[in-house]
C-alpha cells in the first residue's frame, strides 16, 4: 500500500473507531495507530508521529472523515498532550486572495547560495519569505532577528562554506553607536 493511502487508512480507521454522530471532538492516543494498523492488516510506519504531522499539514483528510463535516465546518487534528491528539470540528477558516485588490510584484532577493540548497519543504518556504521580507511588505511591520541577521544565515551553507562571526566583522567602536 502506498505511503499516503497508508496513512489516510489508519487515520480513517481511529476516526471510524471513535466519531459518534453529533460529536464535535474526541480524542486518541499513538498507540492508537498500533491498533488501526493490527486491525486493518497494514504494515506500521517507522514513523508513527509523521502519520500525525503529514494528515495535519500536508494532505486532505480521508473522504469518509470530510463525508461527516457539516456546512461551514471541518475537522482538525489537535494537538492534546504528550502523544495524545483530538479531532475537533471547527468552523472553516480559509485566507484568500481577493480578485479586485491589485497585484504587487516581488523580485526574488533570495541568494543564490540558499535557493541552491533549499529543499522544497517548509523551511525553504521560510527562508524565501524572510529573504524577500514579505511579511515587512504586506503587512507593513519591519521584522528582524538580532540572532539570524549576521553572517551566518543558514546552517546548510555553514556546512558548506567557511563563514566568519559577526563581532569579527564589525568596528566594536561604532558598532555601539
């Protein structure tokens, strides 16, 4: 069975195990994917917390979890202590865009250097949206991390190229200033 259909299979079956109708939470446990697994006969993920983490932030929600939302409503997964999680239906929340508002152009200020090495994962997303200051420009608040802005912005190229320390490329004298 493929990865994702692996997952949407254990997550469908603690879903079934466990939604009563007219339910608007409920809660399961890790070891719950243990015993979906056993059940339906599949073959368990090294990763148990990835089955979690993809469901939650990378795909839809199995067909037979969405059939069970009512209108204006969809079901989460929720964090609820350690290796314990909680579907919870909650009114929809989407952002987007608006047709009639005017597009701003952006030229891409990402360095060469960390777009070579940029993964197409969440990181890299980030690392894009801080390097164009997006958030400076659309929301109109200037953003800075004391800690990051320096010269050794990505720990990929640390490992890669040779990188000097902040203080050591600054005049301490008007450094204060």
């Amino acid at each position: 069975m493929v990865k994702g259909n692996r997952y949407q299979a254990l997550i469908g079956k603690i879903f079934s195990d466990n939604y009563k109708a007219g339910a608007t939470a409920f809660e399961f446990g890790r070891g719950d994917l243990t015993v979906s697994a056993a059940a339906l006969g599949i073959e368990l993920p090294k990763n148990l917390g990835d089955v979690i983490y993809s469901v939650r932030f990378r795909s839809a929600l199995p067909p037979g979890i969405l059939a069970t939302q009512p209108p204006g409503m969809e079901w989460i997964i929720e964090g609820a202590g350690r290796s314990a999680y909680r579907f919870r239906l909650v009114r929809i929340n989407r952002i987007v865009p608006r047709a009639d508002l005017v597009r701003t152009a952006i030229p891409d200020a990402t360095p060469e250097l960390i777009r070579a090495y940029a993964l197409d994962d969440e990181q890299a997303l980030l690392a894009i949206v801080r390097y164009n200051r997006l958030i400076d420009t659309f929301l109109g608040l200037c953003c800075t991390n004391p800690v990051r802005d320096s010269s050794g912005e990505s720990s990929v190229v640390a490992g890669l190229h040779e990188q000097t320390h902040t203080p050591d490329l600054q005049n301490q004298e008007l450094a204060g200033l």
